[in-house]
C-alpha cells in the first residue's frame, strides 16, 4: 500500500504527484511555469524512501526548485 502524500489541503499516492504539479502549472503564465518552487515539509519520523520516491515524481514532473523544511520534536 502506497503512502498517502498531502499536497495542499488533500491526500494523493504519490503516482499522482506529476498530475498535481502539471495542474498547479497550468494555473501559471508561461515565464513562472519553469520557475515553480516546491516546498516539501517532512515529519521528522517519515521514511527517506518516500522523500525519495517524491523527488523523483517532482523530477519527472519538471520541477526541480525544492525547498525543504522539518518540524523538530520539542521534549517539555
């Protein structure tokens, strides 16, 4: 069984994150088409393999402008 990826407000596997990105893509004039910045926010206790299985569906899908960021436990 796949992972559910969330990508804006809804889940998707992550074989339909190339549809997303084209579809986000469409929304953009043709000059910001090729300057899309994906921004991948990962729980620190996710599996590489998936960070990994993403990046290359957003390689596949021509996005290749990732910024990443992580949300550190915090012990109280």
């Amino acid at each position: 069984k796949e992972p559910k990826i969330q990508v804006n407000d809804v889940f998707v596997e992550i074989g339909e994150i190339v549809q997303f990105v084209n579809q986000e893509k469409d929304k953009l004039n043709e000059a910001e088409r090729d300057q899309i910045t994906m921004s991948l926010k990962v729980d620190v206790d996710s599996k590489m393999g998936i960070v990994s299985d993403v990046q290359q569906e957003l390689r596949e899908a021509n996005a290749r402008k990732i910024l990443y960021s992580s949300v550190q436990a915090i012990d109280i």
